[in-house]
C-alpha cells in the first residue's frame, strides 16, 4: 500500500466516507499479497520508505515481469530488480517502457518516471571503487541511492597500490555525507577511507582477485578487521545492500 492509499483511506474513514470494518477489511488484506510463486510485502515502503527489490537471479522471466507488475501497482516509488539475467532485462524493456537497464550492475529500474528531478536529494553519497574490475558491484550500489535520491558521486579506481590517488580525493570523500567503499582483493581502501572521513563508511567485498583472495572472502574479512572506527561491512559482491544502508541513514536524518 501506498503511504498518500492509507491517508486517503483514514481521512475517509474520519469522515464516513468509509466505515470502520470496510476499513479493516481493505487493511486485511495487507501487508502480503500471495501470487502464488511469490508473497510480496506490499506494505514495505510504508513501514521502511522503501518498496521491496525484486531477486530476479533464479526466478523465471515471466515471474519477474508478474511480480514487477504487482510491486508497480502498489508502491509510489521505483521498484528495483537486481541481478537481473540479459533475457529477463529483455523482458522488463519490452513490459515497461520506461524501465531503465543498467547492464554492468545488471540491475533494472521500473517506474523511474515519477521521481521529480527537481525534489531536493536527500544528501550526498560517494561510492569509491579500488579497481575498474570493482565497478559492477560500485555501480549496483551507486544505481540503488540514487534511484531513491541522493546524490551520487562515482570515484572509480583508486586503490591502496597507489595511495596517491585516494588522498587526491579526499576533498571530495570529507564533504559526503556518507561513504561507499567497494574493493576486492585485500579490501584494505576500506580502513584508508575510514581513516581519513567523518562520514559513515559502508565497506562492500568483492569476489575480485587471484586464488587466495577466496571469492572475496580474504576483503570481507580485512574490512571486519579494520581499525578504522566506522566502518560496517556488507556481503559480498553486495553493492544493493550498501545503496540501502546509505539511503536509510540518509532517511532517518532528513525525518528528524
């Protein structure tokens, strides 16, 4: 359901327009919806500012259109679909004209149409990646915070083998209000970026690296590691999760 859906029906309800148990039986039927494939919480952007992400890796192309269509009627915001396989994108495109394909992040974004670019953004996050081979994870994470307004700068390829090109930025990185740091291999940018920002830092590992990197688990363990206070750490390779993260920080201050 849609925040301004529920206004409407307590304002009819305050004024009889809409009884009580008519009231409760259009709630009843929230917050899960059952497509029998899938049980959409329809009530998630009410409860978190954010409308449930569609997990197209592993679903069918037709599942994925179904479930688009349905998260589209009920929420008031994009909906985002992540990992999503070329043929679904295809699918998406040919559903939703003005659906939006990011191919390296291989995420897609419907409704995109109804956010107003002239609404203020709800801050500034930057996504600082260590290597070009980092960049569909950064732009995953970049894509998702400004899909729902902040303000996105991408600093790409500024890892610690040449600790040089980190401190040129960091101008930049101190005037953020959060900070997005994607690195495989040792992930060590995390703790540098931590060291010299006020702002949270979001560490993101990934599966980038020869054999004993271990698919990004020797990152994912550095960046737990790391001495630099204020540093939390997602999954791996889970750029979406650290888009949220941001946007939820950003969220919670602006409703203060």
């Amino acid at each position: 359901m849609r925040p301004e859906e529920l206004k409407e029906l307590l304002k009819a309800t305050k004024s009889g327009q809409t009884t009580v148990d008519e009231a409760l039986l259009t709630l009843r039927r929230l917050p899960v919806e059952d497509l029998g494939f899938a049980r959409l919480d329809t009530h998630r952007e009410l409860r978190q500012g954010l409308p449930e992400a569609i997990y197209a890796e592993g679903k069918q192309t037709a599942e994925v259109v179904a479930i688009a269509q349905r998260l589209l009627e009920k929420t008031s915001s994009p909906v985002l679909a992540t990992r999503v396989p070329e043929e679904t994108a295809a699918a998406l495109l040919a559903e939703f004209p003005d659906a939006t394909h990011h191919a390296r992040s291989r995420l897609v974004v419907l409704g995109g149409a109804r956010i107003d670019p002239a609404t203020p953004r709800l801050g500034s996050v930057s996504v600082v990646s260590a290597g070009t081979s980092d960049l569909a994870v950064a732009e995953e994470a970049a894509v998702t915070a400004e899909t729902f307004g902040a303000e996105v700068q991408r600093i790409t390829d500024v890892g610690v083998a040449g600790v040089h090109r980190v401190l040129a930025v960091q101008e930049k990185l101190q005037k953020s209000d959060v900070v997005i740091v994607v690195a495989g291999m040792e992930g060590a940018l995390a703790s540098l970026v931590g060291g010299i920002v006020a702002a949270p830092v979001v560490a993101v590992p990934t599966s980038v690296g020869y054999g004993s990197s271990f698919e990004g688990l020797a990152a994912l363990l550095a960046m737990l590691n790391s001495c630099a206070a204020g540093v939390v750490v997602t999954n791996i390779d889970n750029g979406f999760g650290a888009g949220v993260f941001a946007l939820r920080l950003l969220m919670n201050r602006r409703d203060r």
